[in-house]
C-alpha cells in the first residue's frame, strides 16, 4: 500500500479527447495517465466508445470506468448478485448481512421476512451509487413506506439487516489490499455562524474534479429535519452535519483516504474476503468497521467488480494512492519497475 504522486491529468486529459475519450471521466483519466508514464499504448476500442485499450508487448487489457477484463466474466457476473455474494461470504464464516430479494408487490412477505432482523436497509437489487439506499428501518410502518419508495420503478429490491460501523471502500488487486477510501456521508462543518444554507454553497465553491456539489433538495431537507435541523440553522463551530445516510461520493460525499488506518487484522480480513471469488483480481469491497464509536465486528456489505479508483487518487482529504499503478503492476507486470 504505497502512497502516489498526484498526476498532473492535463496531459492525460488532453490525450484522451485527441482520441476520442471523454475527459471528465476520472477514474479512466487516472489510468490513462499512469499508463502514459509507463509507455504503455493507449487507445480506444473500436466496439465501445468510451472503452480504453491498454497494450503493451503482446499483452492487451480493456478499461471501462472500472469495468476490466482483468477481471473474468463469472466472477463480474457473481458479484453482481448481491443476495449471492453476502451468501458466500457467509457460507465462509466471513461477516456479511443476511438478505433476500423481493418483487415490488411483496412487501408483506418482505416485512415477514426482515421482523425478526431489524433494524433493516432496504435498496435497489441492481443499483450502484447510492441511490434510494433507506437505513436504519426500524417499524413497520417505515417499512411499508421505504419499500414502496425503493420499489416504485424497479422490478426487484433487497432487503438486509443493517450492520454498525463506519463504511470504507477497500481496494484490492490480486486479493492484497491497496487503497483505502472512507466515504463520509454529504455533509458540512459548522463554524459557529453559518447557517447550514451557507456552509454548503461555501463547500461547492471548493469542489473539483470527483467530488459533486451538495444539493439542498427535497431529501435532504427531510434528513436535517429528521435531526433536527433546518436550512437556516446554524451548527456550533466544529459540529459536523450530514444531509444524506448515503455516503456514495456521486450524492456528495468525501473520499477521505483511510488506508494506514486498518489494522493487520481488518487487513486480513479483507483480504480474505477477496480471495473467496476466484477470478475477481480487480475488485472494492464496502467494508463497514469498528469505528467513531460504533462497535462489532468488520462487515463486508458488498463486492464490486467495477470500482471507481479515481476516489483514492483524488481524495478529499488525505494522502493519495497510486491505485492505477497496482492495476497496472498486474496487467503489465513487466513495467511495475520503471514505475517506481
């Protein structure tokens, strides 16, 4: 777990739209430019658009926003089943939560199902980034209401039994751990003056490249509400508060680098997980762990064969990570010595 330089991406950038790539896509963007300073040729695929092409010396990797063929198709395809790989995980005495798929007509079942788990998570079967993720259900009347809200639209979603701990997106290549990324929920700090109104449209004049804008929308007017607090409210100095429970980046969270901060142990641990989906050498786990007071032991919540590096690249707070070099060190072992 070595720390990067932080790439200048205007040239890469550059590059990539004289080819053809949008630009702004960060986590290609990152590759491509470590790929660059390793003479590794760089191109886009003919069959999809946005798809970079790494070759060198007879070997030939693809590259999609995280997507790979570093990564065998049974193994992308396993993980995309949420309900299975929580199964496995648990088959393996590794700590996952315990779920099931519903259709959108079964919340009766549904409800029968997760009684005895409370308090619940319910969230899209399929869906990534944070969307419609509901925490923290604890009665059945905010069952009915969460499941139909996460339901409306979708032909399946999941029920599980909600886990403590702080979530940490863990990085891992080849089953050893690289990077680190605590994603802290969209929020803002409080200075003892500031409505919360004016701290968030401060914080947007600071964000860049991955880290979207905070948005005072009808949700997070109903979570501060939920707390406590108003748009015009004004936090004490020092006091953080947080306008969603997602802490997906692409909803306005922060990557804050944690990779030092795992124990040998939680590292073990991780690893481990890793290694029980045979041809998943690329792969992020979300890893909820013991800390800011929450106890219990670490948790994988879920395993994603498409991870965005970019967030360990471009931390919002904290020190870098070179998690394109790990990837390529195993794509093209061959150039992982020029590299250092």
């Amino acid at each position: 777990m070595t720390s990067s330089p932080v790439h200048d991406l205007g040239p890469a950038q550059r590059f990539m739209r004289s080819i053809g790539l949008h630009s702004r896509r960060y986590t290609n963007a990152v590759m491509v430019a470590e790929a660059l300073e390793r003479g590794i040729t760089v191109t886009q695929s003919k069959q999809k658009a946005q798809r970079v092409v790494l070759s060198h010396e007879g070997r030939r990797f693809t590259w999609s926003g995280g997507g790979t063929n570093l990564n065998l198709p049974s193994a992308r395809r396993l993980v995309s089943y949420k309900e299975v790989t929580s199964r496995l995980l648990l088959n393996r005495d590794i700590t996952a939560p315990e779920n099931a798929v519903f259709a959108p007509q079964d919340a009766d079942r549904a409800w029968a199902w997760g009684e005895k788990l409370l308090p619940l998570v319910i969230k899209p079967k399929d869906e990534n980034q944070g969307t419609d993720v509901i925490v923290g259900v604890e009665t059945h009347d905010q069952f009915v209401e969460a499941f139909h809200r996460v339901a409306a639209n979708r032909s399946s979603l999941l029920v599980e039994e909600f886990h403590t701990g702080v979530e940490h997106r863990c990085l891992t290549v080849d089953n050893k751990l690289v990077a680190v990324t605590r994603r802290r929920p969209a929020s803002v700090r409080g200075d003892g003056r500031s409505t919360i109104e004016a701290l968030i449209a401060s914080k947007n004049e600071r964000r860049r490249n991955i880290h979207k804008k905070l948005t005072l929308d009808a949700e997070a007017i109903q979570y501060l509400a939920k707390h406590g607090f108003t748009p015009s409210s004004v936090p004490t100095e020092g006091e953080r508060v947080y306008l969603l429970g997602a802490s997906n980046i692409h909803r306005g969270g922060d990557a804050i680098d944690a990779t030092d901060e795992l124990t040998p142990d939680e590292v073990a641990q991780v690893e481990k997980a890793a290694a029980q989906f045979p041809g998943l050498r690329l792969g992020a786990l979300d890893v909820l762990l013991p800390r800011e007071g929450a106890t219990g032991p670490l948790s994988i919540l879920e395993v994603n064969a498409n991870p965005m590096i970019s967030m360990h690249h471009l931390p919002w707070e904290g020190q870098p990570r070179n998690a394109a070099g790990a990837i390529l060190d195993a794509m093209f072992p061959d150039t992982a010595q020029q590299s250092r």
